[in-house]
C-alpha cells in the first residue's frame, strides 16, 4: 500500500474563513467566513417569502429513479409557489458523484444547491464551498444532522437516510428449521443448517468491494473505526475489536459461500444483491429501498422475504452505517437565501412524506420518520429500528472523504482473502492508511 | 499527453529531389517588404495553428511535467496552488513502490506482448485475405467487425464471456470436461487476468493492421512473385524475402502505432479488472487515473503519466532511427 508522501486537506478554521474570501478561480467575492459558532453566519430563508431568480440544484442518480421522479414533482410545487423562480435540476450518477464535485470546486462552477452523500459534507465544508445553515426550524435525526456538523456548525440539511439490514429468505430458513440470525455466531449456525438442509444455495455471501458492510463490523465487536481525541484520530482496527472484526470477514470468506469472482474489484453490494435475486444465496445484507428492484427481478421471492437488524457483534452491538444525504448551499451561489428556501420546502413534512413513501428513504427529520413507520409491514419496524436506534455516522473528518475515495478498505480485504495478509497486517494497514490521511 | 509530439514523426518525411536552388541572388538594399515576406509571413500564417498547438498540447505537457515534481494534492493545490515541490520523489516513490513499480513493468512488458499478438495475427489474416477463396469479401466485412465495436463495450460483452458463474468460457471448458474451470475467476489472478485483457486487446487492435497490410499487399507487383515461382521458391521463402520486405516500410509504422495504442491501453483493464485485485493488475494509465483523480493526488498522477510519455517517448525515437536506415539504403 502506497502511504500518502503529500499533505492536503488540512484543517485549519482560520484557513477555512480565508479560503471562502480568497475563492476559486480568484474571483474577489466576498463571502462571510464561517464563524466558529455557525449560528451567525448560517444562511436561512427571508422570512417574506418573496424570492426570484434562478438556482441550479444537483441531484445524485438520475431524473428516471425514485428520488430523481420525487425531486421533479417537489421542484414543480416549488416553482408554483414561487412564480418568479426557476429551478434547473441536473442529475450526477452515484458512481462518478465525488469527482464530479471535486472538478466543479477546483473550475469554481460549482451549482446553488446540492445533495451530498453524507460523508462527504464534512470534506466539502472544510474546503470552504459550503454555507453553513440553521437547524434550529427541526429536529433532525442525529446521526443525519451529527455528519453534517463540523467544529459546532452545521453545512447540510439532513434530507433523507437509511441504514443495511439483514434480509432472509423466510422459505430457506423454514426448510432448515432455524430462525434467522441475531448474532454473529448464529450467523454461522444458521448458514450451517442450510448447508446441510437445504444445499444448493449459498447461506450468506460477502465480498471484497463492498466497504459499507465491513468498516462498521468493527463497531459491532466493541470497537471504532477511528476515536476521536480533540483534533487528533486513533485509528481502530490495530486492536482486540478490530482484529475480530477482520477474523469475522476472514472466517466468512472461508466458509467458501461466496463465489471465486466475489475477490475481484466488479463484484460488489450490487452483485451480492443480484446474487439473491437470483436465488443464489439465502440471506442478504442490503438497503431497504433495494428490496423493491430485488422483488422486481425476482416476483418469486415476494411473500418469501423477512428481515432482521443487523447480527449482534461480540462488543454487544448491532450498529451499521447510517447511510443517507444531505442538501447543501454553496457559499459562492448569488442566491443563497433562495437555495435554503427551496432545501427548507424539500425537507418540510408535506414533501418528506411523499418522499418517503416514493423512495423508500427515511426523512431526515425524527417526526417525519417516525411517521413513515408501517408497524403491519414485515420490513418497515425492523429497518427503522436500524435506522434509529442502531446506526451511527463515519468520522465526521475532512479526512474521511480522502479515506473513502481511496481503494484502500477493497484492497486490505483483497490482500486479506488471498492470504497475502494475515489478519494483523490487515489491521495494522488499515490503520496506518487512516492515520496517514488524518495526518496530511 | 503524449499525443503531441509524435504528428511529425509517423509519416515517413519524403526524399527531396535534388532540385536546384531557386531563390533569387538577394537585393543589395533590404526592403521591409522583403523582411515581412520572408520572415512575417510564415509566421502569421503558422501562429493560429501554432497557438492551438501550444495551449492544448504544450501548455498541459509543461503543466503535468511540473506536477510531477510537486506534491500536490487535494483540492486546494489546485483553488490556491497549496503545493510543495519535492524534486523527483514522485519518481523515486514510483520505482520504489511495488504496486506502481509493477504497473511500469507491467506496461512495457504485456505492452510489447500485445503488439507481438496483433502483429503477427494482422500479417497472417491480411496474407489470408490476399488469397482469391469464396467468401472472401464476407469474411475482410466480419474481421473489421471487432475494431467498428466501441472499445468499452467490446470489453463488457467480453467479462461477460469470461464471468466466473455465469461465463460461457467457464461453461464451455467445464463442459469439454476440465472440470477445474467450473466457477474458476479468471480477474483474481495477474496472469489470468492479463490473458484474458490480451486476447481482447489483440482481437480489437488486429483489423486495422489486417487492412493496411491489405492494402500494401496489393501494391507487390504480381510479376515479382511470378518470377519467384518461376525461380522455385517455396510460399514461406517468398514471404519472408519477397512479401515482407517489400512491406517494410509500413510494417513500421504499424508497430509504432500498435505500440503507442498498446502502452496506452486503459479502457479494457478498467472494464475488466478495475485494476484489481488490490491494485495488482495495473498499467500506467489505470495507475494514473487511480493516483492522480481518484485519490486527487494530481503530483503522483502527473509523474505516473510522464513515465508513460518518455516510455513513448524513447520507443519513437527508436522508430525515427529505424525509418532514417530505411530512407538512406533506399
């Protein structure tokens, strides 16, 4: 693994403040430097009401999907509302979204409005690009509005979220007779009597390429990803909780569940998720949302599916990563005041239920989640237990962007599965690769 | 980019005939009129496609060159120039480091390999193609096929074929009865990897050596090789001291502009392996786009991409010498 020789990134409030005068492509606006507090610079609505002009909003995924079919109605209200407004929306895929943000700040093109991946808003505002807003209006779900909180401000409204849950096949775990998993070692049990019951479906698959399972195992087995200490990080894999969470990962490979290709960097949460469409394996870590494309794929597996939260790890815990975007202003758009109100009306309850319901999503705001709640539905309780109670957010750090845009966590597994690590030189190269972008 | 510097040199510069010198004896007294007709004038009318030159080839070598000795990284290297220069450390990391020291290797050596396989495959279809059989314009239609397929989605079509599960490789090989092939993942391991981005690099790349080799082989005058029969030569005597020979001359510049395709590859390695397992499947350009934009560590990915340029670099000099030769014996 290659250690980072330059320094980036770094961290510094004051820098921060001048970065916002001194923008990119050096023009002279002069926007309010971030203030330590957050609250007296945070962008809000004019309370009149009265706005017009144009905003340019970026969206992830495209027009055709769910949220894409939602924004479309939601910025349609808006306009109607608001007669002298124009809204452009223009969608950024998923997949090439990080460095589609990255080139639009270092070009200073970037949109009024945004959606960033929650564990992105953190690198965003300390580069400088994002106003800070007020969430005094709400209250949001914690986890949602903690990753879009730096040093005491807040640069993003919690828009939507969700979290990974165990999914099964009722049917499998019937024929096998055993009930779906609740913690790690019953993981292995349960796959265990499918193997010998049932046969000619694999229990449980993992693969190298799919991180957002991995890094929390650790939180599971008692551990954290990276502790934070004032400014400085303490990587955590190079311990008792981290090592057992590599073993784990190690041990489920092992098992030979998951197919040969499941090493390579194309096999991914999204084949894994094919893969028990298709019938190939019996019980699926996924995004509640994902459920409806499986069902689509697959029409034979409606009526066939439960879910649980995610298995107990031995540090007692059951929590994954709260997954989820926010909507952020950019501090250079000429129409700031504007892009709040449009982000305050996305996030309102009359739109956040539709949303939800649309989607899938959880809204980001507790009532409005809470309310989503189907309690006669079988996957509805259990994915907002998850949520709620047990999810948390990744290390709200510039950092951690650098850390998730490196391929580091897919070639440490790789390494690892291959048998070119042990489980101890995986630990001490994750942790070496944190520190090293903590440090830059 | 290495695109640049390589225009003036593929085409081979014609032999001037010895034509005698036609400018007039110059006038005692220099008028300002002569000075803009000689001196001016070309320049203007060499400056708009000089300024093209300069700010989309010249402007962005110079730049990635000086990069290359930066540590520039992040955004704000590029939003306020936050960088250092740290002389040729990117270039001591590179060789110093195994995954990028592999890539370098890696390069040169499955570079060369391909162009070998292309080669040899293009003068063996196009030699094929020369000969009248029936079916013949069908079958010169059927092998341009590969090279009209857009590259990124020849090489899905091909990972495909080559799925461990699902693959009709796999199927076909476990079928005839090696059963080792049933769920076997041909991305895991580098030289399985590489054989199978191989086949698909030298199965893009061979139709256009086969047609300008088509071409050059209808140039041979038919009463050389008549004669050569006559002579009692065998087919294998006639290509390798007729045929080939004679095609000399284009045989090079397809070597060079199969090389710098070859070294260049990177659309078939990212479709079919990412670069991956845990990056031991590289070349240069995967590793500079890994480096240099998706880790925003635009140093290291500069001096990644100048490696690549004096790779190329070096191997089209070797090629100007190569074409000098040819030139002084002819």
């Amino acid at each position: 693994m290659r250690t980072g020789t330059t320094k980036a990134l770094r961290w510094l409030p004051v820098a921060a403040a001048l970065a916002l005068v001194a923008t990119a492509c050096g023009s002279d606006d002069d926007g309010p430097a971030a203030t330590d507090d957050g609250g007296d610079g945070a962008v809000a609505p004019d309370p009149d009401g009265e706005y017009s002009g144009e905003v340019t909003m970026w969206i992830m995924g495209d027009a055709g999907d769910p949220v894409g079919n939602s924004v479309n109605e939601m910025v349609a209200a808006f306009e109607a509302e608001h007669e002298d407004v124009s809204v452009t929306v223009e969608y950024v895929p998923w997949t090439a979204g990080k460095d589609h943000y990255t080139s639009a700040i270092i070009a200073g093109d970037m949109p009024d409005i945004a959606e960033s991946g929650n564990t992105w808003t953190a690198d965003f505002a300390e580069e400088g690009v994002l106003a800070p807003v007020d969430l005094s209006g709400a209250e949001y779900v914690p986890v949602l509005e903690e990753s879009a909180t730096i040093n005491g401000a807040a640069y993003g409204y919690p828009w939507y979220g969700g979290s990974r849950v165990l999914l099964y096949r009722t049917d499998i775990l019937d024929q096998a007779g055993v009930e779906p998993p609740q913690t790690w070692d019953e993981l292995f049990e349960v796959g265990q009597a499918i193997e010998n019951e049932v046969g000619d479906i694999a229990p449980f698959q993992v693969a190298a390429n799919n991180q957002h399972y991995f890094l929390p195992l650790v939180w599971q087995a008692g551990g954290e990803i990276a502790a934070q200490d004032g400014d400085s990080w303490e990587p955590g894999y190079d311990t008792e909780a981290g090592h057992a969470a590599l073993e784990f990962f190690q041990d489920l490979w092992e098992t030979g569940w998951s197919p040969a290709d499941a090493q390579t960097d194309d096999f991914t949460s999204l084949s894994l998720a094919e893969e028990f469409a298709n019938g190939q394996s019996a019980m699926l870590i996924a995004l509640p949302w994902q459920v409806t494309g499986i069902v689509d794929n697959n029409p034979e597996l409606e009526g066939n599916l439960g879910a649980v939260i995610m298995p107990e790890g031995p540090g007692g815990s059951r929590d994954t990563l709260a997954g989820g975007s926010h909507l952020v202003v950019f501090e250079d758009s000429p129409q700031k005041e504007l892009a709040a109100a449009l982000a305050e009306f996305m996030i309102a309850p009359e739109q956040a239920t539709s949303f939800a319901e649309t989607t899938g999503f959880f809204p980001g705001t507790v009532a409005e989640a809470e309310a989503t709640v189907d309690e006669s539905d079988w996957l509805s309780p259990v994915a907002a237990d998850q949520f709620i109670n047990h999810a948390r957010a990744y290390p709200v750090g510039g950092w951690w962007g650098a850390m998730e845009g490196a391929t580091v966590v897919k070639d440490t597994l790789q390494e690892l599965i291959a048998g070119n690590f042990t489980v101890e030189e995986a630990a001490q190269n994750l942790d070496s690769e944190i520190r090293s972008r903590v440090e830059d | 980019m290495p695109g640049g510097r390589r225009g003036r040199s593929l085409v081979p510069r014609p032999v001037r005939p010895d034509t005698p010198d036609r400018s007039p004896a110059r006038p005692p007294a220099r008028s300002w009129r002569r000075i803009f007709d000689d001196k001016l004038f070309p320049l203007l009318l060499i400056a708009p496609a000089l300024l093209f030159i300069i700010g989309l080839v010249g402007y962005p070598v110079v730049r990635t060159a000086w990069l290359s000795f930066t540590d520039a990284s992040g955004i704000r290297a590029l939003t306020e120039g936050e960088m250092d220069f740290i002389g040729f450390a990117n270039y001591i990391e590179i060789f110093s480091n195994p995954i990028l020291r592999r890539s370098a290797i890696t390069t040169v050596v499955f570079g060369l390999i391909c162009v070998v396989g292309t080669m040899i495959l293009g003068i063996a279809v196009a030699l094929l193609l020369n000969q009248p059989f029936r079916g013949r314009k069908v079958l010169g239609v059927l092998v341009l096929l590969p090279w009209a397929i857009p590259q990124i989605a020849a090489s899905f079509v091909w990972q495909w074929l080559f799925n461990g599960q699902y693959g009709v490789v796999n199927w076909s090989l476990t079928k005839l009865g090696f059963s080792g092939f049933e769920d076997f993942s041909w991305f895991t391991q580098f030289y399985t990897a590489f054989a199978v981005v191989g086949i698909v690099v030298i199965w893009q790349s061979f139709p256009f050596v086969t047609l300008a080799l088509l071409a050059g082989l209808q140039t041979i005058p038919n009463d050389v090789i008549e004669a050569a029969k006559l002579d009692g030569t065998t087919a294998w005597q006639r290509l390798r001291l007729i045929t080939l020979p004679m095609l000399k001359p284009l045989l090079l510049v397809l070597v060079v502009i199969s090389t710098i395709w070859d070294f260049k590859m990177f659309d078939q390695v990212w479709v079919l392996t990412g670069g991956g397992p845990a990056r031991r499947t590289e070349v240069l350009s995967v590793s500079t786009y890994v480096e240099g934009i998706t880790q925003s560590q635009w140093g290291m990915g500069s001096a990644l991409a100048m490696v690549l340029f004096f790779i190329l670099i070096v191997i089209t000099i070797i090629y100007i010498k190569l074409i000098r030769e040819e030139e002084q014996i002819s």
